[in-house]
C-alpha cells in the first residue's frame, strides 16, 4: 500500500509535463483576468441555458459572458437546466429576484414563451442566445444573438456534397431539442446524398460510442455530423472501432477538434462562435441600460455558421485551449 | 405553511374501545406521526433559506417555490401511497410525458375537441398503470425490474410515435382548438392575488393530499393498502385483496400522471417528447424524505407533500441564494441529506417519548 503511496508521489513530482495540465489551465486563467473598464452602477444580469450538466459548448458561452460582466461591472448569475418546465422556473425565480436583465435560450420556446412575457411585464430586458432566433422577436426580446441553426444546417449540407459525400449520419445528442433537428434538416435539405438521424444520449458516452459504432458497422456511411464537439471525439473512436472509412465532421469547436481537423481525423467543423454568444448578450443589456442601444435591427445577429478546416485549424487550437474558441 | 399542513389528519375521534382504549393526548399522536420529521426538516429548510436568500421571503418567490414544489408533489402523493403499499414505480417520470403527448396528439390528429383527447390521455395512463400492476400480480416478479422496463418502453414509444404521427420530436400546437381555453382553466390556469401567483396545480396537490390522506386513514382500503404493504402473506391470509389493491395503486401513479401531464400540456401548448427522464426517483425521494420506508407498510400522504416541499424550496433556494451553478447538484444533494438526518433523529426521539 505504501510503495504504491510512494510510486505515485514520486513519479507526480517526477515526470513534469511540458503540455496541457493546470499550468495552461493557469495560462488561461490570466487571460480572462481583468478589471471593470465602465464606472456604471453594478447591474446584475442572470442567464438561463438549457444546458446540461458539464457541456463544454455553455461553458465557452458562460466564460465569455463572464469576461464581459467583469469589464462592464455587471454581476452575472448563471443557472441552466435540459429540462423546458424546470428552465421556466429558474428564469421565475430570476424575476422574482428583480435582476437587471435576463439571458435566456429558447431551445424549448413554447416553454419559455409565458415566463419571458412575464420578464417584460416587468421590465426586465431580454436578449435571447443560440436558439430561438425564429421566436425571439415574437416573445419581446430586444435583440437575438447566435446562429440560425437551418442556415448552419444548410452549409454542412453543402460542404458534404462538395466533399462528395453520398451517405452521411447525423448524430442528435439532445432529444427533444428543436436547433438541433433543424440542423439536420437543414443539412438534409442542401446535401445531394442520403442524411439518416440518430438519436444518442448525450450525458452518457459510452452510449454515444456504442450507439454510433453500431450504426456505422450495420451500413455504409461516408460521413458522420456530429452536433456537439466532444461528440465529434467520440465518433472517431467509434470509427475506429467499427473500422470505418466514414469521415467525421461536426458542430462547435474544441481543443480536440481543432487538434482532429489538424491531424485529419475530422473532415470540417462548423463554429457558432459560443464565446461570442455570451460576450455579446452581456454586452449588449449593458449597452441597452447604459445608452439603450439594441442591435441587430429585429433580425437576429449570426454568430455563425464559419466553415472551419485544416487551415484555420493551428490558430484556432492555441484560442480553444485557452477556453474562448 | 408547512405545520399547518400537519393539522387536518390529527385524530380528532375519540378512542375507540377494545385494545386501543389506552388514552393518547393530542401530543403523543401527533409525534408518532411518521410525516412528523419532514414538518421538522421542512421548517428547518425554510428558515435557512429564509436566512441566506434576500430574495426568498418575497410573496412571489414564496409562489415561485410552492409552484415548483406542487409538480413534484402531485405525483409525489400517489406514489407514496404504492410505497406503503410496499411497491415501487419507475416509469412515472416519463408516464407525465406519455399523458401529455397522448392527449396532445390524440386532439391534433383526430381534430376533436381538445376534451376528447384529454379524456383518452386519462385512459391511457390509467391503463398504464393497470399493465405495471397486472404484470406484478401475474408474475410476482420485483417491480423495480417491471416498471424500469415500461419506463424504457415508455420513454421509446414517445419518441417513436411523436416522430411517426407529427414528424417532430415534439407535438404540435393545439393552442387554438375547441375546449383549449377551458381545459386551461381546469388544469394550468393561475390566479394573481395581489402580488402573488397562485397556480392550480397548487390546488390539485392539496386536493390530492386530502384524499390520499382519507383513504388511509378513514377508509378500509386504507387498511389494506398498509396491510399489503406491511406484510402480503399475512394479509392476503386474512382476506385482504391485495393483488386488486395494488393494482389500483398503480392506475393510482397513473392518475397522477395524467394530472401533471396535462398541466405541462396546457401550459406550454406543446409536449416535448423527450422529457420526463429521472423525474421518477425525485417522487420517490419526496415520498421517502416525507417519511415513507422503502419497505413498504409505513409512510403518510401528507409526509409525501412536505417531502415535495422540501425539494421545490431547495431546488429554488439555491437560485435565489445566487450559488454558483456548477456546484447545484451537490447543494441539492446535501440539503436533501441534512433534511433527512433530521427528520430520522426526529422520528427517532419521538418515537423514544411515546
């Protein structure tokens, strides 16, 4: 027991590691490090995600929403939910506490509609993030800000085809979520060969893995679309496992999928920006109770799709790793 | 809020003759009360919130909180009741979802009066209930096994015929058909007094509550329900049906289904299909923090409902108290365990002073 003690603590302070660990995650830390650069009262701003636990895409929207709570002297709360009825409570509860502005998402609009007119009943502004662009307008919300996910669909549609892709996969790791069947819709609907869906439970990998790897070895697939970065990781491994020649492109930006596009385990992604997201909505309600300025003209303000492969691929590794890309 | 709940099941009657003609005060029958605890934990949650969030005293905070807490426990009260019946039931979680979408689609599809569908959904989630309670008689298998297994056919067949009848994975609106408005009022609809939201689930739990509370107590399928739960041989023995008393137990869950399914229904015009998943174990733990064993034979309706209540306030506080959200779980979790100690050292010392 103590020699195992021993092994352990030695090789800790031996084998130092020049790449990744807390010291780039110290790295990071300094870069989001910063002071309040207005000197407008201390607003307090509450985003309501339907995020679920541990998504790597809302924590890149939530670290920049941070970073620009903190340069507009703005308290920011932040609480999310996958779940429609429990994201409406939340943005209550909010309310309730009579925050200065409102973030929220509306994956799920027909839950969200009657408590962001509540919001605006009580003068609380609202900008909405990522999904709703089609229902933010109508709810009341001052300005949108993502992507429009038919549109982000329609461009890996084209991109399959120009890589000429016939039979391609589309891996949907939120049930229920209408973003993302618009998405794969969309692709459907620019991309010449055959989409089929596949639904896969996000919060539980080991079930992503076996479930893509099992429809990659019962049929012929060139292409998988995943929706969400880590899901892009796995599906290699699935590929691998299930010795397929299928080339894997996703949704959303990581660390690993920038390393992937790299070293040619992912065909594309397609980034949304998600530190945009965040950074903007913040910024935005300052600008709104600072000067009332509202953005966008009544349409939504894409953050995205951009098309990224090989090229892009080193630069944006050095930002992802950092936890802003 | 939460001691005034306790009052109405107080025995009131008076003693009976035969053996239980030894005199209790009013005291000693409320401390041997098994939701007793809950009321204690309730409290104890309560003031703590009260004390670390500004924002939770406010009359709309306090509604916000007594909202969240009636979702829960309007299927937290049937459930219970299977508990001390000595049964469990997975697949209430995404039985609120089947009820919905039932409903939904059944007025979408067949352009009937929204009532009509209602009326199905109703039939449907009684006969879900009646399938989990037949097949357990049948083949005397655990439920845990026989309900984890309609949970995971129910949870596919929401996704699958939500796809195959409306091509979406969720339903269509029915916002503007015939009897919308009506069943609106009956199930989703709130009422603002002052400052403060009362919404109608609130009601339904109350109402759910008070029945529950009298067939336990007043009425012999009370008896039977305790007499399956506490120990069946001994029960079927003396003539207690208890394959037929379990079998409404379920259709029980299954009413409870249908209630809160049709709120989220008429409340957001639409039915995810999705959703529902794991909303089964937060009724249990209700139920179970509400004082009923995970035995079977012991527990109360009411502790049901206090146990709701303790999780919407906790759900909820931690919100208006502004805690980081990363760490939400393992506040919920930790609140929910220090409940729960104190409600079993509660029980403990009440049961020491009889």
């Amino acid at each position: 027991m103590s020699a195992v003690l021993a092994a352990v603590v030695g090789a800790t302070l031996a084998g130092c590691s020049s790449t990744g660990g807390k010291r780039a995650e110290e790295r990071a830390a300094k870069s989001a490090h910063g002071r309040a650069a207005v000197d407008t009262p201390r607003w307090t701003v509450a985003m309501v995600t339907h995020s679920g636990d541990g998504d790597s895409f809302w924590d890149i929207v939530r670290s920049g929403a941070e970073q620009a709570a903190v340069k507009d002297n703005i308290k920011f709360l932040y609480a999310h939910s996958d779940e429609g009825q429990q994201q409406s409570e939340q943005v209550q509860s909010y309310i309730d506490q009579k925050v200065d502005g409102l973030i929220v998402t509306l994956a799920k609009p027909d839950a969200m509609k009657a408590v962001v007119a509540k919001a605006r009943k009580a003068g609380i502004p609202v900008i909405t993030v990522n999904s709703g662009s089609a229902e933010s307008k109508e709810f009341g919300a001052l300005s949108h800000i993502g992507q429009d996910e038919t549109i982000a669909g329609e461009a890996v549609g084209d991109e399959l085809t120009k890589r000429g892709r016939k039979k391609a996969l589309c891996v949907l790791h939120e049930q229920g979520n209408v973003g993302h069947e618009q998405r794969c819709d969309g692709a459907r609907k620019t991309f010449k060969g055959k989409l089929e869906n596949l639904y896969v439970e996000g919060t539980n990998m080991p079930d992503v893995l076996s479930a893509i790897e099992a429809k990659l070895q019962s049929g012929d697939y060139d292409a998988v679309v995943t929706l969400g970065a880590p899901f892009a990781d796995t599906a290699v491994k699935a590929k691998k496992q299930a010795g397929s020649d299928a080339e894997i492109n996703t949704f959303d930006l990581s660390k690993q999928v920038a390393q992937g596009l790299a070293n040619g385990d992912l065909g594309f992604a397609v980034d949304q920006q998600p530190y945009l997201q965040g950074y903007q909505a913040v910024d935005l309600l300052w600008l709104y109770k600072y000067n009332a300025d509202v953005l966008g003209g009544g349409q939504p303000v894409l953050t995205g799709p951009q098309i990224v492969t090989k090229d892009e691929a080193d630069e944006l590794a050095e930002y992802a790793d950092r936890g802003t890309r | 809020m939460s001691s005034s709940l306790a009052r109405p099941t107080t025995p009131a009657d008076p003693p009976e003759p035969d053996e239980r003609l030894l005199h209790r005060s009013t005291l000693r029958s409320l401390l041997g009360r098994p939701e007793l605890g809950a009321v204690v934990g309730a409290v104890a949650v309560f003031v703590f919130f009260s004390v670390v969030a500004d924002s939770f005293l406010q009359l709309s905070s306090l509604s916000t909180v007594l909202y969240a807490s009636s979702t829960i426990g309007i299927m937290a009260v049937p459930v219970a009741l299977l508990m001390i019946g000595g049964e469990f039931d997975l697949s209430t979680g995404v039985a609120v979802t089947t009820s919905a979408l039932v409903s939904s689609m059944f007025s979408y599809q067949m352009t009937a009066n929204v009532w009509v569908g209602v009326g199905v959904s109703l039939l449907t989630s009684l006969a879900i209930g009646f399938f989990n309670g037949i097949v357990l008689v049948r083949t005397g298998l655990p439920s845990f096994i026989i309900t984890l297994a309609t949970f995971l056919m129910l949870t596919g067949m929401n996704l699958g015929f939500t796809k195959l009848i409306s091509g979406k994975v969720s339903t269509k609106t029915i916002g503007d058909m015939e009897g919308f408005e009506s069943a609106r009022k009956i199930f989703a609809s709130q009422h603002t007094i002052g400052d403060v939201n009362i919404k109608v689930t609130i009601l339904w739990w109350l109402g759910l509550v008070a029945v529950a509370t009298w067939i336990l107590l007043r009425t012999r399928a009370g008896n039977w329900i305790f007499a399956a739960g506490g120990n069946a041989h001994a029960a079927r023995a003396v003539g207690v049906p208890v394959a037929r008393t379990k079998i409404a137990l379920y259709m029980g869950t299954g009413f409870g289904a249908w209630v809160l399914g049709q709120h989220l229904l008429f409340s957001f015009d639409t039915v995810q299909s999705g959703e529902g998943v794991g909303n089964e174990l937060l009724y249990i733990i209700a139920a179970v923090i509400g004082g009923c064993l995970m035995t079977g034979g012991y527990g109360s309706a009411i502790g049901a409902a206090v146990g709701a209540l303790i999780f919407g306030m906790t759900n909820k506080g931690i919100v208006y108290a502004q805690w980081d959200a990363d760490w939400f779980k393992f506040f919920l979790g930790a609140m929910l365990l220090l409940a729960t100690l104190l409600n079993a050292w509660v029980r403990k010392r009440a049961e020491a002073s009889k």
